[in-house]
C-alpha cells in the first residue's frame, strides 16, 4: 500500500517518506501510527531505509477466524472478487457525509428496494442488507473519491452472496453479483463512464450468468430508480431494521 493515514483514520493522506519526514523513526514512542484508508487498521511502515525494497505500508497478518470476504482489498491477500475495490484517491469528509446522506429514509428505501428487486423477493433480509452495509464501512467504499451516490447500491450487492429456491426443483442455489468494467479500468469507471459497464448476476456453484430480463443491469442513475420502483411500503419498522 503506497499511502496511508497520518495519526488517525481519515487523516491525510502520506507516502511512507512523507510519514518519516513528519514522524520520524520513533514514531511508535512517539505514538505516532499510520493507518489503512480502506479498514482503518493501524499499518507499519516498511521499506524505507532499503535501496532494494519499494516503500510501503503493511497490514498486520489477518486473524485466522476473518472471513477472507471481510478482508481489507489495500492488503491485497483476501477474496479476489473484492481486490478491485481500491480507487485512485480518497475523501474522507465527503464520505462521511455520503454515507449519512445514504441512511436518510428516501435513499435508504430506494437503496433496499433496488437491491431486494435485484436479488428477488425473499433472498435480502433486513439482517443481510446489514451485512451488507457493514462490509462497506469495512471497506470505505463511501469514502471514495469523486463516488456518486446512485452508483452505492449497485457495488453493495457485489459485497454479499446470496441463496434462493428453484421454484422448479424447490431446491436452494447461491448467487453473487459482479461489476464488469472495462479491462484496465479503475473502480471510478462505474460512475465515469458507467455506460461501458454492467452488473451482472452469476450463479455461485460455476459462475456462469443467471437468466431473466435485468441481467445484465445497466448502470445509471435512472435505472436505479427505475428499478426500485415505488417504495412506500417500507414501513418506518423496516428502515429501523435496516439500520440496526
């Protein structure tokens, strides 16, 4: 990781020269720690002194019982689905505010019932619209630079694996969401040029695409509306379960 956070998580952003030049080489009696934009995770410097050596930003080892899903995609050593998940810059006020304009109760209702109309009735509980949520923050996905709000609930669904029912064999079958982009795009293409990307709806077991009608989705702010529909009847007991 090249850059991390000086002293707290949002803090500005410095390449490890920088931290030195600020902190010196006892910062840690100093107490002061860089730390992870994306998991906020304090980091270690390394590399610094070494002519052989790129300098960068180290997370310490994962713990053995963190669902590689949840892992920081900056320590690029957990679920590849989730490693394109790092975009070219950061702003951590505009994120926070992005992420509290996302929970009011119009963007929040319209958010579920995208996701809910995507999934299908019955496969996104209150609870896994949660998870969801959660794994953002784990992630900081508010916090990217230059993010559009409408494009929030499409890289949501990505986060989450999903089970449902055959109504033809009344058997039970995963599913997961992934936002193709071109080839050497950056996460910033979803909201840049999203007409040249798509989010598609596979089956777990092999990966091949599911059927029906919004498969592929199109990206846009329309469709997002358009595809949640009427929302009046998130109930007020609702939004409070979405939030936990």
């Amino acid at each position: 990781m090249e850059r991390a956070c000086y002293q707290r998580p949002g803090g500005p952003l410095v390449t490890v020269e920088q931290f030195y030049g600020r902190a010196g080489r006892e910062h840690r009696a100093m107490g002061v720690h860089p730390y992870c934009p994306a998991c906020q995770e304090r980091v270690a410097p390394y590399g610094v002194h070494s002519v052989t050596v790129t300098p960068r930003f180290d997370h310490p080892d994962r713990p053995a019982d963190l669902d590689p899903a949840d892992d920081c995609p900056l320590a690029n050593r957990g679920d590849p689905r989730f490693r394109w998940l790092v975009p070219v810059d950061w702003d951590f006020d505009e994120g926070a505010r992005l992420r509290a304009a996302f929970f009011e109760d119009e963007n929040l209702k319209t958010a579920y019932s995208f996701c809910l109309h995507l999934c299908g009735r019955g496969t996104l509980s209150a609870d896994q619209f949660r998870s969801l949520t959660a794994r953002a923050d784990r992630k900081n996905i508010w916090c990217y630079a230059g993010v559009q709000p409408w494009i929030i609930p499409y890289i949501l669904l990505t986060l989450g694996d999903f089970t449902a029912v055959s109504p033809r064999t009344n058997r039970p079958y995963g599913f997961h969401f992934i936002l193709e982009k071109p080839r050497r795009g950056t996460v910033e293409s979803l909201w840049l040029t999203p007409a040249e990307c798509k989010l598609v709806k596979l089956f777990s077991g092999d990966n091949t695409p599911m059927g029906g009608k919004h498969n592929p989705c199109p990206l846009s702010p329309e469709n997002l509306i358009a595809m949640a529909g009427d929302t009046a009847w998130v109930t007020p007991g609702l939004l409070r379960a979405l939030r936990g």
